[in-house]
C-alpha cells in the first residue's frame, strides 16, 4: 500500500508541489553522486536521459508523460545489462525520473542505488553513502524520508 504523505495535492493527497520537486532534487543528487563515486562509464544513455528529463520536470519544462516514458525506457536498458552494479543504477535512474508521476519512486531510487553500491564499496563506505543520502536531502522532505524508512 502507497504511503499517502507521497500523494500530490492534485491527486488528492497532502504532498505540495515544493516537496514533490524537492524529493525529485533528491534522487537526482543520489543517483548522480553514484555513478561519480564509482567511476561508473559507459551508462547507457537511456539512463543519462531519464536524469535530464527529471532535471527538465522539476523546472517545468516537460510533462509527467515524458517522465513516465523516459522511465520505461530507463528501465528497459537495466533489464537488457547484465552486470548487477549497472542494472541497479540504471534502475534508481528510471525511478528518479518516475519520481515525477509519483513521488514515492524516489525512495525506490535510493533503494537501487544502495542495491548496487553495496556490490562495490566495503561497508564502511556504504554506511557513509547511506548518511550522504540522507544528509543530502533539504530539511522539509528529510523527516518524510527517514519516516518513510521505517
């Protein structure tokens, strides 16, 4: 069951458009500070085009069908690559721009993210991503977030 504090207020629920665009912001910083930390080349540039397009959706510039579409293809490149780090990030990708049909996509992001990473980085590392994560979310969704964890 969906939690509702991730609704749209145009869809009825108590989510306002800031907090949408914020958790959007979010995921992008997620996804973008893991392919940076590692080293990942080569992404499939579907992926790389799910980010942009949810860049353009949070400044408004494209609707919540480019992001859906945008999504399925992101996640059509992840089912079509066989190394298990470069599926999940491709992955969070999808579900950062999904983010912008429904907010709650963007905790799946962190949840892929977190997936691959946990292949590459000794737990140390991991643990500080999974903190980044989170020290990196503005402090009106942060509380969302963590809640929603749980």
């Amino acid at each position: 069951m969906r939690d509702k504090r991730f609704i749209a207020n145009h869809a009825g629920g108590p989510l306002t458009i800031e907090n949408h665009k914020l958790l959007i912001i979010w995921a992008i910083k997620c996804v973008e500070h893991a392919i940076e930390i590692s080293y990942l080349k080569n992404i499939d540039q579907r992926a790389l085009n799910a980010i942009q397009i949810a860049k353009e959706w949070e400044k408004g510039k494209v609707t919540v069908g480019d992001a859906r579409n945008a999504a399925f293809s992101a996640h059509n490149a992840a089912r079509e690559n066989p190394e298990q780090f470069n599926k999940a990030i491709i992955r969070a990708c999808g579900h950062t721009v999904a983010t912008a049909h429904m907010a709650d996509h963007s905790l799946k992001a962190k949840e892929y993210i977190l997936k691959g990473l946990k292949n590459i980085l000794d737990k140390n590392d991991y643990e500080k991503e999974k903190i980044w994560q989170i020290e990196n979310a503005d402090s009106k969704i942060k509380e969302l977030i963590l809640s929603a964890q749980q």
